[in-house]
C-alpha cells in the first residue's frame, strides 16, 4: 500500500559505495515527471550528477552540505524562474515531483535524503551550466542506503495538532500561529524534539566551526578535570562530546528535555568512538532535576538566547551551582553585528531567526550583568569570539575565529564568559 511507503521512507545520509544503474535513473524520473505540475506545464528539469570532482566543487566552491559528496548520484532538481511563478506555483510543482521520486526511489530499494543546502545558487548554477532563467529547488541524493546506519522512524505530531475544519482554529498550545514570545515550555521542548531529526547520530565530526573550537579552547584553560559538570541544553551533543574528546573531563552530566534528544547524543557519542561518560537528566526547560548546589561547573554554550524566559533557565542554572563554582556562559550578543541585524529584521521585518533548537535572540550584556547581580556573581573572565561574519571579511581578515578580552569584546557575535558563584562583584564595565 502507498501509506507503507510514505511511512517507511526515509532520510538516508550514508550510502553503499554501489553505483545507481543507468536503468533505475530514468524509473526515478519517469517517475518525477507524472507529478501534478501548474497549468501541465511540466516544466521541471533534472540534473544528474554523478562526477565526483563536481560534488567536491558543490561542496567546497558553493557551499552545499559536506555529505553530498558521499551520494553516489546527485540530482538537481530545477524549474523556470518565470513561467507560472505566480504563487511559487513553479516551486509547487518541482516539489510535487521531488515527492514522487523519493517514493519511487524507496520502492526501488534506494535510499534519498531531500537537501535544501545544496550550495549557494549562484555558484551552483556556474558550476552545473545551469541558465539564469530557471530557478534551482533543490538537490536529491540517491544511492544504495548503508542499512547498518539507517535512522529509526522519527516521532510525528498528532494529526489533531494539525487539522482544522472549515477555518483555522487557533491553538494556542500548538507550534503554528504563536509569535515567538509566546511559546510556552511544552512548545519549545515538542518544536526541539523534532528538530534534531535535521541531522544524524552518524555524524561524528563534532566541532565544525572555528567558534564552537574557540569556545571548547576557552573551557580547556578554566576547566578543572575532576570537577562536577553539567551541560545546559546540549541538543546535539556538540559541547560535551568535544569536551570529552580532548580529555577535559572522563565524565559529563547532561541537562535535556526529551528522550529524543538523549538517544541521539548517546549514539552520536557510540559512533565517535572515543573514551569518556554521558549521564543525562531529563526535565522540563526551566527545572533540572536536582538539588541544589550539586555541580561544581555549569556549562551553557549558546543557549540562554534560546529560552523565552532567559531569567529563570539563568536561576535554576545558579541553583544547581555550587558555592564557590564556575559558570562557563556564552551566548549570541546584541551589541554585535548579528545583533543588529536581528533588530532590524524584528523591528522592520516582523522576522525572527529560528533553527532546529527554536527561536534564537541576541542578549544584552547588561541583562547578563543585572543577573550576575542580583544572584552574588562574579564575571571572573570576559571574552568575544568572532568579530566579522565569514562573508564580510571575516575569512581573509582572519576573525571569524577571532578571540580578545580587550574592548573588542563588546562587538563580538559571541560573548564567553567565567562566572563564579558568591564571588566578590567586579567594579569593571
């Protein structure tokens, strides 16, 4: 039955290194082209790409995902810019078909994962001879899956979260028509659930930017290796991975919100192949299961922009604090260029950044300093990492991975700071 099918696909990242017959190539699209298309103009053209040294320049000239090149087959799927674009009608169409493929490319036994980040268009469409009049959708990989690392079938919503009759119902305790602000902590916990399907625990290659490697420097020079440790919020499992990795701590504890979550990183951890314990608690976003003033260090990397009450996850961070404890706290800066821009997109946009963890917000470092404050903390080290973007300089100047403790610091895209609990107040800044 169809609905098996739907079901039972998947997202396939890793493949056999087996070649996609010529034969089943031409099944795929003749399957591709029976898909609903505006006013039948069928209009949709593919792209099969199965050189290798084109997928390399896809990944390193145009910037598409790093395990495109791992497919054996790559298939651009592309539509005219112009023609029947009223509505997107030519996306719609392009992605009727892509729907059809994947289906097909399933019944044939092939695995297929459906990218977006298939490289910056301009470049791609150099790189591939593509013309300025269509409009490039989407890439497809395709090739024999490698069942031994195949992902397990992925929660879903409720379909009573989704229907509506007649009108639109809100639901308020729903993801849909809420603003960000809005979202309460079950939102926030279901919307993360789900996201960290957009990657895979196969995925072993931890710190994959010069940031978070900055960061991770950063820890290594203030951390104690026998000290208690708790990370806030880990999702991926980036953090204490890497941590553990170069040999800062034998064990980590790890604060979460859902079991989703938990079985990832434990299988990320279980391919990465390397010495070291997890140990998770599970608990709602602002309540970590507890007693207080249990850890010697508290770890939050990037995190706090995430929660929309920043006060209370920054208390129950202090609570579970010990006296005399570190703090290891960074996140997104407002005074920054990426401030800035997220300001302006809000204020004139009404648009807000939000990835697979939820809403991403800039903070103000004197909201940091109020909280440092009123709980009796003392800022021990102040640092900013990241001064430029990579597409403004920041790649030939050297400073996306810069690091500085000077008055550069106030402009920099992440502020890294060492908080010490009931310490005695800084009189700086």
């Amino acid at each position: 039955m169809i609905i098996d099918t739907i079901k039972n696909r998947r997202t396939v990242r890793f493949f056999l290194k087996k070649k996609v017959e010529r034969e089943k190539i031409y099944q795929l699209i003749e399957a591709a082209q029976w898909a609903p298309s505006a006013c039948n103009k069928q209009l949709w053209e593919f792209i099969i790409v199965e050189s290798d040294v084109i997928k390399n320049e896809l990944v390193s000239k145009a910037g598409a995902v790093s395990f495109l090149k791992s497919a054996p087959l790559v298939i651009y799927v592309i539509y005219p810019e112009k023609v029947t674009s009223e509505n997107h009608a030519n996306i719609q169409s392009a992605s009727a078909s892509i729907q059809n493929l994947l289906l097909q490319a399933y019944e044939l036994d092939l695995g297929t994962a459906w990218i977006n980040q298939c490289g910056d268009r301009a470049e791609v469409q150099k790189i591939l001879n593509v013309p300025d009049s269509f409009v490039i959708v989407a890439a497809i990989l395709v090739g024999y899956p490698d069942t031994e690392r195949e992902p397990p079938p992925p929660k879903r919503r409720k379909i009573d979260e989704l229907i509506h009759f007649n009108v639109y119902e809100k639901k308020p305790d729903k993801i849909g028509h809420q603003d960000w602000l809005t979202w309460d902590n079950a939102i926030l916990q279901d919307y993360r659930s789900n996201g960290i399907r957009a990657t895979s625990p196969f995925e072993v290659t931890l710190s994959n930017t010069v940031e978070i490697q900055k960061e991770i420097d950063l820890v290594g020079k203030f951390m104690n290796k026998d000290a208690s440790v708790l990370d806030i919020l880990s999702f991926d499992g980036t953090y204490p991975l890497e941590i553990i990795k170069r040999k800062y701590l034998n064990e980590i504890y790890v604060y979460e919100t859902s079991e989703e979550i938990r079985e990832f990183i434990l299988k990320r951890k279980e391919n990465s192949m390397f010495n070291g314990k997890i140990n998770f608690l599970l608990g709602d976003l602002y309540s970590i299961p507890v007693e207080d003033e249990s850890f010697g260090v508290v770890t939050c990397f990037q995190k706090i922009n995430r929660a929309p009450d920043s006060r209370i996850l920054f208390r129950e961070m202090i609570r579970v604090l010990k006296k005399e404890g570190l703090l290891f706290l960074s996140f997104l800066q407002y005074n920054s260029l990426y401030g800035i821009n997220s300001y302006i997109r809000q204020k004139f946009k009404n648009e807000i950044f939000i990835n697979n963890e939820g809403p991403l917000m800039p903070l103000k470092m004197s909201f940091i300093r109020k909280m440092c404050y009123e709980n009796k903390l003392n800022i021990v080290s102040d640092f900013g990492i990241k001064l430029l973007p990579r597409k403004l300089f920041g790649e030939q100047l050297r400073l996306t991975g810069y690091v500085s403790d000077s008055f550069l610091r106030y402009f920099c895209f992440i502020r890294f700071l060492v908080i010490k609990k009931q310490g005695k107040m800084n009189a700086e800044d």
